[in-house]
C-alpha cells in the first residue's frame, strides 16, 4: 500500500516554519476582531428582544384599554364629536365606531405582521451566528 | 474551551496546520497562511461544540480541508500548470523545500485526492483516520491514494 519513494520524499521536504510568533500575533488580532463582533451581534440581538417584548406589552396594554373604551362607550353615542356641522365630519361622528374599530385593526394587522418580520429577523440573526461559530 | 486554551492548543498545532495547507496549496505561502488563519478562526467559533477530546489536530485538519475545498471552489485558476515551472520563489519556507518538484506533482491533482496524499504522507494519518477527516468513505481513500499516487508517479517520474 505504501509507496516508500513518495513517502521518503514526502519526510524530506518538510517545511520549516521560522515566523510562528508572527503568525500567531496575526491569529490573536484576528480573534480579538472576532470576539468583538461577536459581543456586538449579541447585544444587538439582546436589544432587538427587549424591544420586541417592550413593544408587545405596550401592544396588548393600549389594545386592550382601547377595547375596554369601546365596550364602555354607550352604542347609540358617537366616539367622536365635531362642534362644526359640515358634511363629511358629520359623516365621520355618525360613523365614529366603525371608522375607529377599522383603524384599530388596521394597526393589529400591521404589528402583527411586523412581529411576525421581527421574529424571522431575530431567528436569521441567530441562525447566521450559529454559522459564524 | 476557553479563549486562552484554544490559543495555547493553536499554537502548538499551527505548524503541522501551516505544512498541511502549503502542501495543499502546491507551496504558496501566502494562501496557506490565509487558509490557516480562517481555519483557526473558524475552529475557534466553533469551539464551543469541540468534543473530541485529545483529537484536536483531526478536528482542525478537518476544518482546514474543508476551508481549502470551499477555497478552491470559490476562485477557479486558469493559469497553466506550466507556468508554475517557471516561478521563481522567494518565502523562506518555499526556500526550505529543496525540490519544487514534489509542489508541482501535487499540482497535478484534484483537491480531494491531493488532501488524500498530504494526509497520508505527510502528516501521517491512517485510511480510517483520513476518512473522518475529509468525511468520505474508507474505500474513497483508498481510490483517491491509489489514483494520486498513480498520477505523482507519473509526474515525478519514478
């Protein structure tokens, strides 16, 4: 199986290496540079979690205090009121209600959405840490 | 594995790392070095998932091989394998090789039967333990040696 002349060449044209302080000074910036976008990737993937639970307990707070409004209000009484009577803000007080409840979930369906982009972010960010490593 | 022993387990494997590559890049210094500085920084991401305890130099063997394929499949050379006769080199460590001869046989062949020979010949790793290494079967090997040592044959006719 072996074949001693390629062998016996192989042993004697070993390499000497003479810079390997050099060569490792070299290794150790490039860790450093490593280890510091790291620490960088993960704090902002620390930061990018506190904003997203943040934003979904003021979500749930203010949806829930807006709905808890419309149920208060009485339904023959418009949400909102305009001291001048012109066409269109008459239209906008008589149909307050309904414009208000769009509007509302209008906004869940955006942020719902945009949790939803943040949490494939968040997972991208970790897979392609977990690629670096 | 911390920062501080993986440095220590670096240095002392960084010459056979560094003599693995430059076989494996026919001698040239300059892309071995750079292929095992991203190999060392790759085995150091992924250190944390090291197990293979007293077999640190197969894991970054491993590693290094699979850097230098992903190397070689990123850039295609379209120089002649002629060409490379004429160099003339100026490293110390090609320098140190008395023969460029054995550079340029190691030219002539593909990068998995070359990692195959430089495996086996020069840092000394069996069949089973190649295998592992470059995560193809025994019987692979055992074709890609056959085959690379037919071809060197031929190239350093002996």
């Amino acid at each position: 199986m072996e074949d001693k002349t390629i062998e016996e060449l192989f042993k004697a044209q070993t390499p000497n290496f003479t810079d390997g302080a050099d060569f490792m000074a070299r290794l150790t910036k490039r860790l450093d540079a490593v280890e510091y976008i790291r620490q960088y990737q993960e704090a902002t993937l620390r930061r990018y979690k506190i904003a997203m639970v943040v934003a979904f307990v003021v979500g749930i707070i203010s949806g829930a205090f807006t709905i808890a409004f419309l149920l208060s209000t009485p339904a023959d009484v418009p949400l909102l009121t305009f001291n001048v009577q012109k066409g269109y803000l008459l239209w906008i007080a008589q149909n307050s209600r309904v414009i208000v409840t769009t509007a509302l979930s209008l906004l869940m369906t955006i942020g719902t959405i945009s949790i939803f982009s943040n949490v494939q972010d968040i997972m991208r960010m970790r897979g392609s840490m977990r690629t670096l490593q | 594995m911390d920062r501080e022993e993986f440095i220590i387990h670096a240095e002392r494997e960084q010459e056979a790392l560094r003599g693995f590559l430059l076989a494996l890049c026919c001698g040239n210094k300059c892309d071995a070095d750079d292929l095992a500085q991203d190999s060392l920084v790759k085995a150091y991401l992924s250190c944390a998932g090291y197990q293979d305890v007293g077999r640190f130099r197969s894991w970054l063997f491993k590693i290094a091989h699979n850097t230098f394929l992903n190397h070689k499949a990123s850039c295609r050379t379209m120089e002649s394998i002629d060409d490379a006769k004429t160099l003339v080199s100026t490293n110390a460590a090609d320098a140190g090789f008395q023969h460029q001869s054995l550079y340029l046989a190691l030219r002539t062949l593909p990068p998995k039967e070359r990692s195959a020979i430089t495996l086996f010949y020069l840092s000394g790793y069996n069949i089973k333990e190649i295998a592992q290494i470059t995560q193809t079967s025994e019987d692979a090997v055992k074709k890609q040696l056959s085959r690379g040592r037919d071809k060197l044959r031929v190239s350093l006719s002996i």
